[in-house]
C-alpha cells in the first residue's frame, strides 16, 4: 500500500499531526507509489466507495466516516448519432462529487484525532467538508470568495460550520486559510492532502463495472485538477491489476476566463493566465494544485486541455437541463467542450457530471 511523502525531499508524512505540506521542506505531498487495487478484495456488502477501501492507504484504526457516497448511475444520452455516457455525480450526498475524497480525508482526520479543521472552496468542497465534519463532530471553519453562489454558502452553513466569506477573488480566499493553517489550524485541504485522492479513484473502477470495460474517453472539467488526477490515477490501478489493456483518453475542460492549466499547454514565454470571473465557478482556480501533474498526462497522446468560451456555458446548461440533467455550470462545460469532438476522440465517450443544478442560483 502506498504512503505518503513529499515530493521534494522524499521524507515520508509524519506519524503525527496534519501538515497539508511537507514540515521539513515546505514541499508537496504525495503518494510514494500507484494505488494499489485487488478486485478480489473488493469489499461488496460495503456502501460505494468502501467496497474499494483497501486501496485508500487508512491510517490505523481509521473509522468509516461515511453518508453513503459513490456509487453513482451511469446515464446514456445520444448527441449527433453517438451514445454518451453520463456519470451522474451530482447524486452524491451533497450534490457533487467531492463526497468521494472527503469521506476518505475525514476519516483520517479522524483517525489521527484532529477536532476541528478549515478548508477554502468556491463552495463544493467546503459543502463536502462541512456535511462530512458534522457527520464525524469535527469543527469546521470554510473559507470560501465572496462571490460564491448563495445555495452553496446556505448548505455550508446548515451543516454548523462557520462561514468566512473572503473579498476578491477566488484566491484571495486560499490565502486567508492558509493564514489560519499557519496560526496552527488543521488545513483539511482537499487540493493539498493526497488522502482523498484514492477515494475519488473509485470513479474509474465503478465505471468499468458499469461498462464491462474501460471508456474510450473521460471528459471532466478541471479546477485544482483532483478529479482528473484521481480518475486516473484509479485507471492506472486497473492497468496495473491487467483488467484493462490501457488508460482512456483524457479530455481536461476549463472555462475560458480562468484556464490555467490550457494557457500552460498552449503557450510558451513569459506572462501568466487570467482568474477571470466566470459562471464555472468550481473552476476557477488560478493556481491549480495538480498542474504540473496534468500537463504531462496531457501531452497530445493521452489527452488534452479544452477550454470554454463564457459564452457557451449557459446554453449547454440549459441544453442538459432540457433533456432532463439539472447540473451546475461548472459541470456543463463539459457538454460544450465535447461537441466539436464527436466522432474525434475514442469511444465510449463518459462525461462526468461533477455537481448539482440546485448549487447554481
Ligand atoms: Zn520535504
């Protein structure tokens, strides 16, 4: 099973406490190894994601901190004569995907006996963060940017979390909790702490049961890059225990007015992307978590970055709603992002369908 190290100076995470970066160094961290996955384990009289729990790397005695995430339908729609498949995340049980890491990061929370933690969000996560903190009576603290959507803020709330609404822009908010983690808070972040991570990797191993196989492409929009990273990283595990022949190809969607990670792809020399505000709120992230990581998955042969004009979102948010699929905007970019790739990228094609329509006022 793998541990966690840092990227830098290879020390291994500490036995105690909850640095979200290396103490030594100040490096990131990661796992030291791929996740490894047994099928024959897999655990089936658990719910969702824990019937993969042997591949989430638990400190001992972590508990099942758990509201019953994963597992999620698989939904066929046709668009120019092809199938696509739509993995439905927004059923999750605060409404977006996030569930799936921070399940796994609150019980190691847990297991190494934090009693209360902060988090920054555009919203989603800390709406995972405050629902799954409750659930195992940890304190939370959110910091999220002003302008995050007023659903996603009243859920944060409701769960008993103290809300931080931060001036400015998305980043501002990532710096004001980092001033908390340096006066000694537990930052329980879900773009910096690796420990999510396997629990997002159970995407892939529920979409190959649902196929039978692996998809041709995966298609999901990328903020800090912790789903396409965990998405991947849970396919490489299926290579590795020889269940499929090879990875699929991945398609990274950002919204245009905050690309990052496609600006780093597409251009050489000096400047930097904009952290415009856009609808696609989720991902809005001017300093992804994931970058370097993602741009060399994404190298042309294995995937590629997309990114979405302002323009395009609200329509293709209203074009899933009108066939039945209430999602946010951050979640429809992907809708926009494939239509010109029909028939260009490897079949079947899922798209993942990363939160609720209800977040989006
Ligand atoms: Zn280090």
């Amino acid at each position: 099973m793998p541990d966690i190290q840092c990227q830098q100076c290879k020390r291994p995470y500490p036995t105690q406490g909850l640095p979200y970066r290396c103490p030594a160094c100040g490096g990131g961290l990661a796992f030291d190894g791929p996740i490894t996955l047994d099928l024959d384990r897999v655990e089936a009289d658990l719910p969702g994601i824990w019937r993969y729990r042997h591949t989430f790397s638990l400190f001992p005695g972590a508990q099942v901190v758990s509201l019953g995430e994963g597992n999620t339908p698989l939904v066929w729609e046709e668009l120019d004569g092809l199938r696509l498949g739509l993995k439905m995340e927004a059923m999750n049980p605060t409404g977006s995907y996030k569930d799936r890491g921070t399940a796994v990061l609150v019980s190691q929370l847990a297991a190494r006996g934090a009693r209360s933690a902060v988090e920054d969000s555009s919203g989603n996560a800390g709406a995972s963060f405050a629902a799954y903190a409750a659930r195992a009576r940890l304190g939370a603290r959110v910091f999220v940017p002003e302008a995050a959507s007023g659903p996603k803020r009243a859920q944060i709330e409701a769960y008993g979390a103290e809300l931080v609404c931060v001036p400015g822009p998305r980043s501002a908010a990532a710096q004001a909790v980092q001033a908390a983690a340096g006066q000694g808070a537990v930052y329980a972040s879900h773009a910096y702490l690796p420990f999510g991570l396997p629990g997002i990797a159970t995407i892939a191993y529920e979409l190959y049961a649902q196929l039978g196989r692996a998809p041709g492409s995966i298609v999901a929009p990328v903020g800090h890059g912790g789903l396409l990273v965990g998405i991947q990283q849970g396919f490489t595990a299926l290579v590795n225990s020889g269940k499929i022949p090879g990875e699929p190809y991945y398609l990274a969607v950002q919204a245009e007015r905050c690309a990052p990670l496609w600006w780093a792809a597409t251009h050489s020399g000096g400047g930097e992307p904009a952290e415009g505000q856009t609808i696609a709120e989720g991902v809005r992230v001017k300093t992804p978590a994931h970058l370097a990581t993602l741009l060399e998955l994404l190298d042309g042969r294995r995937g590629a970055v997309a990114a979405v004009a302002e323009d395009d979102i609200l329509p293709a948010y209203r074009e899933l709603a009108g066939r039945g699929i209430y999602v946010e905007p951050t979640s429809a970019i992907v809708w926009s992002a494939i239509q010109p790739l029909m028939g260009r990228i490897p079949e079947p094609i899922v798209l993942i369908l990363t939160g609720s329509g209800l977040k989006y006022q």
